[in-house]
C-alpha cells in the first residue's frame, strides 16, 4: 500500500513539476542555436519575453516525385458533355528552406521538410456543368486534395529544442517533450501565374500535458497565409511540355493575424499559458512567413495518366 501510495505521489509531483515548467519556461526555456531565427526580448521566464525556437525532426526529406499524391482521379474527372474541355492540372511545391514567426514562437523549415500537393479543375454546379466566372470569360476553378486527411499539405514534426523543462534531455522525453506540426484545414492554392500560393492552416502542439488537441488557429479560426512573390526565377518547361518549372521561388507574407490557442490541457486549461509564452493571439505584423521553393505544374491533358517521369533541375 505504501508502495501504491509513493508511486501515485511521485507521479502527481512530476506532472505537476512539468505544468510549473511550462508556466516559468514558456515551453522552451533552451537557448537556440545559432542557425535559428529568435527574438531578442529576454531570458526564459522574464514574464511573457521569452521566444519558443524550433528546428525540424526530419526523418526522410520530402522530395520531388511525380505528383504522387495528386487527386489525379478528381483532377481528370471528364467534365460534363457539351461543356469545356478539362484542363485540371497538378501542382507539387517544395519548400527548400524558410523561417515562420507566429508571435513568439520562430520556426526554422529546413529543405524538404514541406510539401504542398493539390490539383485543380473546373468548379461545376448541382447539374454538373462549369460555372462560369463572373465578370467572365472563363470558369471558376476548383481546388482539391488527396483523400488522406492532410488536405494537401504535407509536413515532418519540429521538436521545440529544450522541451517543458529546457533541457536537451527534456525534449525527447514522453512527458515534457513538445512537438509542433503544420497542418491544412483545406487544400491550398497555388496561383502559377501570379507564382502565389495561399492557405489557411493551423499549427498543433502535441504534449502529454497540452493534450491531443492543442492549436494555435483552426478550423473555424484558421492562421491563412498568402505567400506573395519576392523573387521569381525563370520559368522552365518539363521534359513533355506539358507543364512548367520554377525552381527557387523566394516568397513572403508578414500581414497575416494569428488566434490565440484553443483545446490545450484539460478543458482548455493550459489555453492561457500558451497564449501568454507563444504570443498569440497576434495581429497582423507580429508574425512572418518567408520561404524557398521548387514548383511543379503538369496539365492533365495528356495521353495517359500516370505521366511519364520528369527530370528535375
């Protein structure tokens, strides 16, 4: 019964501990290393000052692969007879290397650790039949993803260096180590033309203690991003021509709001600790996303679908 007893005690005073640690560290008291972006506005625990830095936990890097995860079949769904041709197309978007600031918490994106896969079609309504646009010529399109439940984005975990305790041990351990992955309420949108890409995500924390639905943005309340160009490099044609390359896109959006942290701890009860060390909610100009990319495009228009292998840059 002591025994009993002892342990229960031991592991209420742990949790307890790491719930002390994510008030006085702000979830990462660690120092971040040189290679990451960080605010320069005090030490961990200096009341609200502290940055959360993060670096990616990459297990295999996301690399170009032929629009493996294009909703091919929705992209080559045969519009409506009498109507249009189809000219769906597939877009794979690479991100090679960026910095996300969303309040306090700064986030390196080393190369490969994103990748964005949608293809888009013509927009139809209840009868099936394109919608045109308005002020016309031409139709509304439509933007899709693979059903697989990442709406099109697809990105590795980042590990907040230090975990709850700021610690390199702390990290990786079950109980005070954070995780932090960026997720798509919906498939995202690449402009080719105007080589702009937007989307509106929400980015999960993950800790025994957070819980399983700790977010900053959501649903309802999504963090949406629109990456406008700051570079744009030459155009290439794909082996086939059937499709264009962009290779080293530099993009970059620092007007978008971010909304404070919901479902974290029980009952929301952590909502306000995450909020006071993350910085959010945070309003437009608090926060900025930049990024590096390679973008892919092919028509659908082709003899057979899988296409043919493309040679990359």
């Amino acid at each position: 019964m002591k025994t009993q007893t002892m342990r229960r005690v031991l592991g209420a005073a742990t949790a307890v501990g790491a719930s002390v640690a994510l008030i006085g560290t702000g979830l990462a008291g660690a120092a971040p290393s040189s290679d990451l972006s960080s605010d320069s506005g005090g030490s961990a625990g200096s009341g609200g000052s502290s940055t959360m830095s993060a670096s990616a936990d990459l297990g295999t890097p996301f690399t170009f692969d032929n629009f493996a995860d294009c909703p091919k079949d929705t992209v080559t769904a045969p519009i409506k007879p009498g109507g249009p041709n189809n000219v769906g197309s597939c877009y794979d978007l690479y991100v090679r290397s960026g910095t996300m600031k969303l309040g306090n918490l700064t986030v390196d994106i080393p190369d490969g650790s994103l990748k964005i896969a949608v293809g888009q079609n013509y927009k139809i309504d209840e009868n099936g039949n394109p919608i045109p646009l308005d002020p016309g010529p031409g139709y509304e399109l439509a933007w899709h993803s693979k059903d697989d439940g990442h709406n099109g984005l697809y990105s590795n975990d980042v590990t907040v260096p230090g975990g709850a305790f700021g610690t390199s041990s702390s990290e990786n351990f079950a109980l005070t180590g954070i995780k932090a992955e960026v997720q798509a309420v919906k498939p995202p949108v690449v402009h080719l033309l105007e080589s702009r890409l937007t989307m509106s995500i929400r980015l999960k924390l993950s800790n025994p203690l957070l819980g399983d639905s700790c977010y900053l943005g959501s649903a309802e309340n999504p963090i949406n991003i629109d990456l406008k160009p700051t570079y744009v490099p030459p155009a290439l044609e794909n082996d086939h021509g059937d499709g264009a390359m962009l290779i080293g896109l530099k993009s970059e959006d620092n007007s978008f709001s971010v909304p404070g942290a919901t479902g974290c701890g029980l009952f929301g009860s952590l909502n306000g600790i995450v909020n006071s060390k993350a910085g959010a909610p945070s309003a437009s100009g608090q926060n900025s996303l930049t990024t590096v990319s390679d973008v892919y495009n092919i028509s659908s228009l082709l003899p057979a679908w899988p296409p043919v292998p493309i040679t990359t840059p």
